[in-house]
C-alpha cells in the first residue's frame, strides 16, 4: 500500500530540488522565484479536494483510491519526461502547473487510502510507513542528479536533470503499479468511524443568515483586498489571495441560495460546506499547518540561493559554483529526507509515550532550530547538521497531523477531508509565495538567508500552536 509513495516522492524531491535551478538558468531573479513556484500550491489548492471528493463517491472494479492514484501517475509519468526540454521560462513554469496537478491526483488518495482500510490503533504506525517511503524516495531523488554526474559521468545541467527526470518518471509507474496491484480496498458498506456530518437540505434562518454573512464578507474581503494592492502599487501576488477569498464567500453565497430552494449542493459548494462543518481537531491543525508549511516552502524555494550566497563565486547562477552549491542542496535535501525516514522508525513509540501533539510539538521544534542553522551558519560543508533538525521534523509533518485527523473526521467523508486538509497546507504556500518575494527585498536587502530566518520563526511558532490540537476527536 505505501511503496507508491516511494515513487510519488521522488516527484517531488526532483521538483524541490531542480525547479529553481531551471527557473534561474532561464533568467528568473531570486525574488521572483517565490512567485514562480506558485503552481505547485494552487494545484494542490484545487485539485486535491476535487479529488478526495471524488474519490469519496467512487466504487468500481479498482475500488475508491486506486483509479486516481494510477491516472495522476501516468500523467505525472509523462510530464516529467517534457519539463526538462523546456527552453523558456514560460514554458517552464506551464510544465510545473501541468506536473504538479498531475502528481497531486496521485497523491491525495493514498492518505485517505491508509485510513480506509486499517483500524485506528494501526494508523500511526501506518502513517509512519508511508514517512519511510516517502524519506527513502526524497533522498533516492534528491541525490539523484549528483550520482549520475559523478557515478555515471552524465555532463551539463539539462542533461543531468533530464535523465534525472527519466529515472524518476520510470520508478513512480513500476512503484504506483505495485501498490494498485497489490491492495485490496473495503467496499464503502464497511468503513468504520466517526459518523458522516450532515447538511441539512434547508438551512435554519439563524444557519442561512450566518452563512450568507461570512460569504459577503469574504467575497467583499477580497474585492477590498484587490483594490488596495492596485490603488498602492503593492506586490502582484497579492491579488491571488484577493481571488481566493472572493470565491470562498461566493461558494458560501452559492450555498445559501442552493439550499433555500430544496437543492442539493453540488461539487465545489459542497466542499465548502463540509470546509463550513470541520470538526475541531482539523481547525487546530489548520493553524499548525499554516506556519509550518510556511516555513518549509521558504525552505525549498530559497535553499540553493542561500547556500550559494555563501561562496563569492557561487553567486551567479550560471557559474560552475552555483551548480555545485545546487548539487550540495540536493545532498543536504537527502540527507533530512533520510533522517527522517529513520525517525518515523521510532515515531509511533514517542508519540504513544507522550502522545501525538506533544511529540509533534518536539518535532517542529527541532525544525525550527534546524532553519536557523541554515540562516546563521557560514559555511555550506557545516548545513549537515541543522539538515538534521529539519529530517526530525519532517519525519513528524508527514505522518503526525494525518494520524490525529483520520481518528477525527467521518469515515465516509475521509477522502475528502483529506482533500480540505491539504487546503490548509497549500494556503500557507500560497501566502509564502506571496510574500516571500518582498520580505526577501525589503528587509532583508535581497539575502536569501533573510528567507531561512523567517522559516525558522514560523516552525516555531507552529510548534507552539502544536499543543493546542485536541487529544481526542472533537
């Protein structure tokens, strides 16, 4: 059930640790990077939800998950073996939208997949697993291009991570084909849990007020939002956030007037619906998840600038040194990947020790410390050990917040929940992307160490907000 994930991760690995480097050979700036990258976060935005919601009301000769799992990998399959021919920055950042949506198909179900099928007290321990996997895959795709420079003497830039991405494309069918083959998933009559949230089909005054409020206040929120960044001349990516907010109220409205003349809601209205009836434990770990993913996407949009701004000669992308400095990234990006795949050895003990948000509050701590070694150290050869504090908390990231949100979220509903999970691991990126950019220019004066200190304040913070996700479901 969890080798996909081997393959599915070292998409991702390839993607982290090569997608700056193609950006800035074909002439981005490092403040323009942060933007650039906001494919991956807008996919996963749109797509996983649609997909767990999906997934949730599909029963067939491949069961609920695996039908989505097997298509997104074959896409995925596809557009990695076309991003690396890519010869302009568009072109570029088109090929991410496309391998990012793609890889985001494939991976939302095997969480919901893991809490299908295994009863509660499993789940940790499963969730665990699948932090293996995905370490094993991310280190394998990480050090990927420097093996095949200096074990297999392949030569130039655009053709190390070309056939980094053959090998990564190969290894993510073999592996997603074993997993759909070997899995048998339970029909949808047999899924035990919390019971399903209901809707009702027509809202009390009191509910439809309350919604149609939060809508306009939303849908205006944004509209004031849009106009404030054109009347100050503020960053661009600010108007993205203004869409989303507009749309999330003109969903709620949608919903309103759906229900009031006896309809039923229908695909995107319902997810906002179920987004409207969260239990307790995915709020709190909503929050958690905002600063902690704000930090790691400053993390891997900002490493490789960072570690080069160290040597003089590394600075310009173009130079021989920036290159080694990118290859010593992927090393670093391996060696937290393996780190954390050993730590989620031990996971499931520690956290029945001194339970799962104490632990994961720990985890992130040692995160936070291991990005601030990144900001504060001065030479590249020493970043091996904060990359130590990051594989703890990386080990913790994948697999505590899933473990303690598929305890607390109904059984049928699991896929979708999933999805609306990942809403809120996909905001914070979005908001680092649209930030990132100005907080490295402004105060900072353009050093990408600037980026690295952020991300540490915000794991931090995250693990503090840690302690407040309930113990049990609510």
């Amino acid at each position: 059930m969890c080798l996909g994930l081997f393959g599915v991760q070292i998409v991702w690995g390839l993607q982290n640790v090569n997608t700056s480097r193609i950006f800035q050979t074909l002439g981005a700036n490092v403040d323009e990077l942060a933007l650039l990258w906001i494919a991956a976060p807008i996919t996963g935005l749109l797509v996983q939800p649609v997909v767990g919601h999906l997934s949730d009301r599909t029963w067939g000769r491949l069961g609920r998950r695996r039908p989505y799992i097997l298509a997104g990998a074959l896409l995925t399959a596809l557009a990695l073996l076309a991003m690396p021919s890519v010869t302009t920055l568009w072109s570029a950042c088109l090929m991410l939208w496309v391998l990012t949506a793609s890889i985001n198909i494939a991976m939302e179900p095997f969480r919901a997949l893991v809490a299908d099928t295994l009863p509660e007290p499993q789940r940790t321990s499963a969730f665990a697993l699948q932090v293996f996997f995905i370490g094993a895959g991310a280190v394998f795709a990480s050090a990927l291009p420097w093996m095949l420079t200096n074990w297999f003497g392949v030569g130039g830039r655009g053709d190390t991570v070309a056939a980094a991405y053959a090998v990564g494309a190969v290894v993510l069918v073999v592996t997603v084909v074993w997993s759909v083959a070997t899995t048998r998933e339970r029909p949808p009559g047999q899924l035990a849990g919390p019971g399903d949230i209901a809707h009702p089909d027509v809202p009390t005054a009191s509910g439809a007020a309350a919604l149609a409020f939060s809508g306009g206040a939303w849908a205006l929120g944004g509209a004031l939002l849009a106009g404030l960044t054109a009347a100050l001349r503020a960053p661009r990516e600010l108007y993205l956030m203004a869409g989303i907010a507009a749309v999330f109220g003109l969903l709620q409205l949608a919903a309103v007037a759906l229900r009031r003349r006896g309809r039923r809601s229908i695909g995107m209205v319902v997810i906002v619906e179920d987004i409207l009836h969260m239990p307790l434990v995915l709020k709190r770990l909503a929050l958690v998840q905002f600063f902690t993913w704000f930090g790691m996407f400053a993390l891997w949009v900002y490493a490789i600038p960072a570690v080069a701004a160290l040597d003089p000669a590394s600075r310009d992308p173009a130079s021989a040194g920036y290159g080694r400095s990118a290859d010593w990234v992927g090393m670093l990006f391996a060696e937290y990947n393996a780190v954390a795949a050993l730590v989620a050895l031990v996971l499931p003990a520690a956290a029945r020790r001194v339970g799962r948000r104490a632990c994961h509050a720990l985890c992130l701590g040692c995160g936070a410390l291991g990005l601030l070694g990144f900001a504060t150290f001065g030479r590249a050869t020493d970043l091996w050990l904060p990359a130590i504090g990051i594989g703890i908390a990386w080990a913790a990231i994948l697999s505590l917040p899933y473990a303690m949100l598929s305890d607390g979220v109904p059984a049928r509903k699991m896929g979708v929940y999933m999805g609306i999970h990942n809403i809120f691991i996909v905001l914070p990126q979005l908001v680092a992307a649209a930030t990132l950019g100005a907080l490295v220019r402004i105060p900072f004066d353009g050093a990408p160490a600037g980026a690295m200190t952020s991300a540490a304040l915000a794991l931090g913070i995250g693990a503090c907000l840690a302690l407040t996700i309930p113990k049990a479901p609510a």
